[in-house]
C-alpha cells in the first residue's frame, strides 16, 4: 500500500528550505511514499532543483497563493487566507487525495482549519494535540493535551486517553499502552474535582489504567501516556523545553570557561554527546492532532531538516495503519 503525504511547504520559520529537503531524504528512504507539496510552485521548483536525485515521479506540486504566517491571528488564517498552503494541505487529505497532511506552521490555525475541513470524529467532543516526551528508560512518553483545549470536563479527558491509547499502539507499536492521569499526587484524594472524576472513568474503562502520575513521571517513564488538559499540558511542554535549552546552555558555558575545562570537556565529549542524543526533541517531533476526520501532523516551527523528518516518519506510521481509522472504530465500540 502507498501512502500519500500533503505538506504545508511554506509553513513554519524555515519553510522551504527545510520541508523540500527532508521530503527528498524521506522519499529516498520509503520507496512506498508520495509527497504532495503545496505553495508556491516556482520557489518549490527551485528548490528542488538543489536535488537531481530525487524522485520527481513521487512528488507532486499543488499550487497555494498565500501562507499562514506564525503570527496570523486565527480568524486571518481561517477567514482570509482560503489560498493558503496550510489549508490547500489539508483540503488534499478531505479530498482523499492524501493520507496525512504535515505543517509546521501556526498550531492555533492549523488546529482551526482542521477542524473546520475536516470535522471530529463521532463521538468526539474536542480534538486534542498529543506528542512524545523524551524519558529515562530512552524511550518517549506521549503526552495529551499540550495546548487545544484549557478547559476540560472528565469525558474530555477519557476521550483523551482513549484516542492516545489507539495512538500509542499505531504509531509506537505498544501493544495495551499504560496510560496515567497527571496530578499533585498519586494518592486517589489528591487533585480537583476534574481530576477526581476523570480517574474514576478511567478506573471504569477498559484501558490499562496505571493511576495517578505526578510531573517527575512524564520523564521516568512511569506510563506510556500521560493524561491532562491543554492549560497544565502547555505549560509542562514550554517549561520543559526552557529547562532543557537552559541546561545545555549552563553546560556549554562551563566547559568553555578556561583552557582546563575546555580539556576536561574534549574527555567527557563521548557521554555527553550519548546524553545528548537520548534527549534530543528533535526525535520527538511531530505531535498529531487527535479527534479528526484525518490524519494531521504538527511539527515544531523551528524544526529543521531533521527534526522534519521524524515528522514525515510518524505521518507516514499512523496513515500506513490506518490510525484514523482504528480511532473511530474505537469510539463506535465504546458505544454499543
């Protein structure tokens, strides 16, 4: 089976000079891949000009007029910019002309687009945005809701948890993924009403429910799948990339404070270079926006070459199993 992607080539801060060449290494490596690229069709022309190599019977250009930029207010996006590369994108996937579409532009009109062409699934209430987290055990903890929605009722969270769970076993290959509610505590008492409820839902269902999972569990591992609303999710997410930007920088700084560290740095540049790697978020990239009627990928705006192409790989992963589709059989038989 083939799998068609839609990119969004104009979107994020680099736009073409990152989309069209890990689109290139992408189809390079999956012979059974064919890349939608949709923008401006003389700058994508140009640019894959820069590779005679590829394998241009694969690759397909849609016009696209305007783009979304990453300060578009959401009404722009939606309302004025019908012509954008962002939306031609994501028309591709209603029109069935595509499996997957990626973008690394604008997460709140990218979010609102989607839903407006492609609607939710039956069933759910509200679309959720998921990721991975890189954790100890050199794995990813995925992670739901990390921005779409503030305000959550418990059936906002269960569907959370279950459409994450259909996620997991698509994407990853974990078969009955563990799933864990974070809170202020593990002890059942602890946590607001929301949280208190939705635990109870979650206990009631016929997930593999571990419990309640504080902050420090998302990077031990303790769970597959965390659970939260898109308030607390955010501000996990940005607090976590700032640590980590801060910690890198600490690093560098010392190392680089006098000819002895400098040395010193030069023998310990093996482990660090390992540690590294192991957290690395550009492995990670590419949260999918669960609860459509399609499969849409967000990658980082800053992403560059690399980092896109993690999300082409959990594009092609979750449309090559049907993911979408296993997401809406779910909730059917939660029904009956």
């Amino acid at each position: 089976m083939s799998v068609t992607l839609a990119i969004d080539a104009m979107g994020g801060d680099h736009g073409i000079v990152v989309t069209i060449p890990a689109c290139c290494d992408f189809l390079e490596k999956h012979s059974d891949v064919r890349i939608s690229l949709v923008g401006d069709p003389e700058l994508i022309k140009e640019a894959l000009s820069q590779f005679p190599k590829a394998p241009m019977e694969r690759i397909h250009i849609i016009a696209a007029s305007e783009i979304v930029l990453m300060d578009d207010p959401i009404e722009v996006a939606l309302r004025r910019k019908k012509d954008s590369s962002m939306r031609v994108a994501i028309q591709q996937v209603k029109d069935g002309a595509a499996d997957a579409v990626i973008s690394s532009g604008n997460t709140g009109a990218l979010m609102a687009i989607s839903r407006y062409i492609l609607k939710t699934l039956d069933g759910v209430d509200r679309p959720a945005i998921a990721t991975a987290m890189p954790n100890e055990s050199g794995g990813g903890t995925t992670m739901l809701d990390l921005g779409a929605n503030a305000d959550c009722e418990p059936m906002h969270l269960l569907q959370f948890a279950q459409m994450a769970n259909v996620m997991v076993q698509v994407v990853d290959g974990k078969h009955n993924p563990s799933i864990g509610l974070l809170n202020i505590g593990e002890e059942v008492i602890k946590g607001n009403e929301v949280v208190k409820q939705t635990g109870e839902l979650l206990r009631a269902s016929n997930l593999n429910f571990y419990g309640n999972v504080e902050g420090n569990d998302i990077f031990k591992g303790t769970t597959d799948i965390v659970v939260c609303d898109g308030f607390v999710g955010n501000v996990v997410l940005k607090a976590s990339e700032g640590l980590a930007k801060m910690m890198s920088g600490l690093i560098r700084q010392e190392f680089n404070r006098s000819w002895l560290t400098k040395l010193m740095a030069i023998g310990a540049m093996v482990p660090l270079l390992r540690v590294r790697k192991r957290v690395d978020h550009r492995r990670y990239n590419g949260a999918v926006l669960l609860g459509l009627r399609g499969c849409v990928i967000k990658s980082h705006g800053s992403a560059d070459r690399f980092a896109f192409g993690f999300a082409l790989g959990r594009a092609y992963e979750a449309a090559k199993n049907r993911m979408v589709e296993r997401i809406a059989q779910a909730f059917v038989a939660e029904t009956r």
